[in-house]
C-alpha cells in the first residue's frame, strides 16, 4: 500500500502510536474541527458526530484517500467529560472519576470520498479506578500533562496504577478501538478496493 493512501485525520500521538502498531503505513493530516461540547446529543451519537466532523474535514483536500477520524469521550453519570481546559478543571475530573466505573466512547470514522465510502461506529469500554488520594491526582496533573486527553488521563502512562479493571478494548481507552477498526479495515480491502 502507498503511504500516502491512508490518512489519520488527527494530531494524537496515540493514534499514531496504534496504527503504527498494527502495522500500517499512513500519513498524520490533523483536521481543523472546533469541537461544541455543549451540542445536545446521546453520548455516542456525540462521539460519532465529531469523529465524522474531524474525517470530513480532512477529505474534503484528500478525495483519493481513505481517511479516519475519531472522537474519544469519557461519560459518568450521563456527563460527557472531555479534555479538560486547565489544571482546576483537571484535577475536579479525576476526582469526580476516583473510585468510580465510567465509559469510554470512541467514535470512528472512514471516509474516502471518490469511492463513495462513508463508515461511522462506535466502540464503547467501562473503566474502574480505585479510590486516588488527592496528592496523587495532584502528582500526576503536575508530571504527566493530562490536559490533552477526554477525561484529564492517559491508560497508558503512570496513571495505570489507578486502574482496577477495564471491561472491554484497552485501545478504545487510548483512542481507537483498533480490532473493530481492523474489521471495518479488511472488510474495505476484501470488498477489492486497492488500498
């Protein structure tokens, strides 16, 4: 496949990471989308909606090529909590979050225009942490730079510690539900799409 033939319409590093890690070759186009948090929708037509919003934005300049765009957003007690917007907001997150299940919802999209594709789902994972005592949501808003991720956490990093149980994809909690995403991938290319 051509590199240039697989676009991930996003800026995140652990997307990158994981299409990396299934081994595909792509390009990183980060889309220009300005998220509305107060747009009134169920949690998972929100992730849809804006994972859709980032690929459409991207395919617009790329009609040749298939391009993916996801949303992340973590939901507890029907709130939608995004990134958060400073190290107060931050810490009230993890605070709401400590010793409570919540959800993780990616939406997903695969968009390739001149192929008349249009793919949108979602994937959705439970994620419990255990009680964090404050100096340690502290400690970790300090050292670890959450601002950037739904929820003001990374699975991935330090914060690992806290987590007692995932039920369901691990990599949706990163960003991208990557064996749903792999069957909607190969289901593409057995269609005789020259990917």
């Amino acid at each position: 496949m051509e590199k240039s033939t697989l676009i991930l319409a996003s800026g995140s590093p652990r997307r990158k990471q994981l299409l990396t890690q299934i081994g595909l070759d792509f390009q990183v186009v980060p889309n220009s989308v300005n998220e509305n948090h107060d747009l009134d929708l169920p949690p998972e037509a929100f992730a849809e909606h804006w994972g859709r919003e980032k690929a459409k934005n991207v395919a617009i300049d790329y009609p040749d090529n298939l391009v993916i765009g996801a949303d992340t957003i973590v939901v507890l007690d029907k709130n939608i909590l995004g990134k958060p917007k400073d190290k107060k907001e931050s810490f009230g997150m993890l605070k709401r979050l400590s010793g409570r299940t919540h959800e993780v919802i990616t939406g997903v999209a695969i968009i390739w225009k001149n192929k008349e594709i249009d793919i949108t789902f979602h994937s959705q994972t439970y994620v419990t942490f255990r009680e964090i005592p404050e100096k340690y949501i502290s400690f970790y808003i300090d050292n670890y730079s959450p601002l950037d991720k739904a929820g003001s956490y990374g699975i991935q990093d330090w914060f690992s510690v806290w987590v007692e149980k995932v039920d369901g994809c691990y990599f949706n909690v990163m960003g991208l539900p990557l064996s749903t995403f792999y069957q909607h991938y190969q289901a593409l290319v057995n269609l005789h799409i020259h990917l």
